[in-house]
C-alpha cells in the first residue's frame, strides 16, 4: 500500500468517496452483483428497524460496474483506516483484493468490500418489492434509507451505468414514499 492503492466503489463509494484520490474510472467487476442483500443496523437503519445497503454478492452473469478510485501513496494508511471503520463497521463486509477492469483498458487489483454470506445481517434473494418496503421506512444514522437509494441510482445513471432493478427500485420506493 506504499505505493498508493485503488478501490472498488459499487455503492455510496460512488458519489461518496470520502478519501482523497488522483484517479477515477469506470470499472467493472468480475463475478460479483451489486444487490440490497445486507440488513444495515447502523448507517441506513436500526437493529429495531434495519434498512438495506448494498453489496457485492457472489454472481458469476455479468460483472458489477462501478467506479475504481486511486488514493495516493501519501494517504494510503489514513483512507485505509478511514474505510476500515466505514464498512466493517458491523463486520458483515469482507474486506478482499480483486482485480478489476479500468475502463481505459488496465487491470488492477483493487480494495473492494464484498458481504459475507454467512453473516447474520445478510438477506440475498429478498424480492424487489420488499426490499422496496423496507427503503421507504427504513432511516438510520447516515440518514433515510431513501436517500441512499436515490443517490446510488442517480449516480449510476450519470455514469451511464444500466442498473434495472435498482432503477426500478427507486421508482418504486418514490410512490410508495408519497
């Protein structure tokens, strides 16, 4: 990590980095979906009331797209304690170094937060109208649940990323909102 590392961001990462960084460019991730398939007790909910995040599941179809950051040597070791405590906060994340392709053509070997599936906080395969429901209600430390959503899928389409279910997703938790 001397020489400065990048990330994998899927999610908030995206439009919420948090760190400094010299680059960022499109990338995509082999073998993994992005999903709501993490029950979040802290950030976007309670552990009376969890609401859900996003995280990379294991999924061989497509690779998940996102955005690969490069933080500089000179912040390495903060932006790595800083993303330390920012998702493994409730140890449901596992922290792994994969490679991921830039969109410039570079393969990397990337910091990327994948959900650990036998965690207790993981619920993969809920169907997109729950999970729906959930978002609607669901607010936590970091704010409403809502606003995660919106911003992660409003973010994918500035960056001409095609995410069907999350788009689907946020038109339906906006009329459920109402």
């Amino acid at each position: 990590m001397e020489n400065g590392f990048w990330v994998f961001g899927y999610g908030s990462l995206m439009w919420n980095p948090g760190f400094p960084h010299t680059e960022r460019v499109l990338a995509a991730l082999p073998g993994y979906a992005r999903t709501f398939c993490m029950r979040s007790i802290h950030h976007r909910g309670t552990p009376d009331a969890p609401g859900l995040v996003l995280a990379l599941d294991a999924h061989e179809a497509e690779p998940c797209r996102g955005v690969g950051f490069f933080v500089p040597p000179e912040a390495s070791l903060s932006t790595l304690e800083e993303l330390r405590e920012r998702e493994l906060v409730s140890s449901a994340y596992l922290e792994k170094m994969l490679q991921i392709d830039l969109a410039d053509g570079r393969r990397v070997t990337a910091v990327t937060y994948v959900v650990d599936a036998d965690h207790v906080q993981y619920c993969g395969g809920l169907p997109l109208q729950e999970q729906a429901e959930i978002i609607a209600q669901a607010v936590g430390g970091r704010g409403p649940n809502t606003e995660y959503l919106y911003n992660t899928a409003d973010h994918l389409a500035e960056l001409g990323i095609v995410d069907d279910d999350l788009q689907w997703l946020a038109e339906k938790v906006r009329l459920l909102s109402i």
